[in-house]
C-alpha cells in the first residue's frame, strides 16, 4: 500500500466515524466512498455490516468502476452503495470522495416540493450549486446511473428526492464539511417552518455577496476545520 492511500483510508474511515458522532448514520445503510491516488478506477468504501463507528482504515473494501473486489478480502458490499459511487466517480473524474446519507432532515427536505431553501448563512453555501434526482426506488439497478449523474451535472450536491443527501468533494475533507452543512441547512429549514411563521429569505444581492465570500475563503477555514474534525475522529473513536 503506498502512502497516499494510506492517507485516504485514514480520512475515509474518519469521515465513517465522524457521520456516526454526528448522528448522520442510518444504523449500516448508506456510504462514503473515496478514490485511490493514481488508481482513478479503483475506490475505498465500507464493507456492508459494519456500524459506521466501526470502520477503521484496514477495514475498507477496494472496487472498481463495475463494483467488484479487486484485492483483499472478499466481503459484503451494499449494492446501492456500488451503483451510486461508481456511477459518480466513473462520471466525474476531479471527485475524490461521494458521500451518501439518509438522515431524518435530509430526507425531509427531499420531500418537499421546493427542496432547499435560501433561508439563512449556511444554506447560502450551496444556493444555485444543488442538483435534485427523482425517487425511482431502491438505487440497484445500474439504469439509473446514467439520470443520477446527468442530474449531479456539475454541482457538488444532490438532492435524492424521497431519499436523501450527497455530495462530493476533491478531497475527503471537503465532501464531508459540503455534508455536514447540508445537513445542517436541512435542520434549519425545518425548524424555521415548524414555526408556522412566513419565512424571510435574504435579498438577492446579499445572496450573491455570501456567495463570493463563501468563495474566497480568507482564513483558510476548510484546512483548519478538516484538522479539527480528524482530532475528534481519531479522539473520540481512537
């Protein structure tokens, strides 16, 4: 094993434990799933059975683009998990890393006709940078690869209506955080509507400014905050 996939098993299997603290996991349903360096058809991803706060970086599986084991151990691998990564990385190679959820406020908003609102700070994160797939039930079949990845297009969110949340990212890190807010966005949206209140969204101008500021990240907030949450991974699940 080179050293570069040892680091990318190390941030995967972070990224597993973190979704676990972070109450983002759905008991062993759902995946993460990164690419190896200089291996661009071949992934990291968990083996099916495992609770996420188990994941440890030897513990991750490697498949190729067709969802097959390529070496190591012969383990279980979740089909929906094979058909939606591949399908992803096999479409967009600057991806390293697809994360996939099924949280409560995640699939609530997946729900709703509207989806995502620009409501606040952190949904403005992602306003005009979020795709929506339709439902076609339980993601087996390879057919749907090609609507799911026309429908991701170019945006680093998904929404999967009736279903749930993903995004992506060129690093671990950063599909994680693009996960972690998204979701964050979702409780949000709630919360304000469960108020019952009429909703304030911000005006288009300052939409467009938050935006550019999101951009330019001026205190190198991602590094920092990737650091951070490996100390909590590695802390809290050693």
């Amino acid at each position: 094993m080179t050293d570069a996939e040892a680091a990318v098993r190390a941030d995967l299997a972070a990224v597993y434990r973190l979704i676990a603290h972070f109450g983002l996991d759905d008991l062993i349903h759902t995946h993460a799933s990164a690419r190896i360096p200089h291996e661009p058809d071949t992934l990291l991803i968990n083996r099916y059975g495992d609770l996420f706060r188990e994941v440890r970086p030897e513990r991750l599986a490697v498949i190729d683009h067709s969802g097959r084991l390529v070496r190591g151990e012969q383990v279980p691998i979740n089909t929906a998990g094979v058909v939606i990564h591949t399908a992803v990385h096999a479409a967009r190679p600057e991806v390293a890393c697809v994360i996939h959820t099924h949280t409560a406020a995640g699939v609530a908003v997946s729900c709703l006709e509207e989806g995502l609102l620009p409501l606040n700070q952190t949904a403005l994160l992602f306003h005009g940078d979020v795709g929506y797939h339709d439902f076609e039930g339980i993601a087996l079949d390879r057919d749907e690869q090609e609507r799911l990845v026309a429908d991701l297009g170019s945006f680093n969110q998904l929404i999967l209506r009736n279903h749930g949340l993903l995004t992506v990212g060129k690093t671990v890190g950063e599909a994680f955080a693009r996960m972690y807010n998204l979701e964050q966005a979702c409780r949000i949206q709630l919360a304000a509507m469960a108020t019952g209140r009429p909703l304030r969204m911000p005006t288009a101008a300052v939409m467009e400014r938050t935006i550019r500021q999101y951009a330019a990240d001026p205190d190198g907030a991602a590094e920092l905050e990737w650091a951070a949450l490996r100390r909590l991974a590695d802390g809290a699940f050693g």
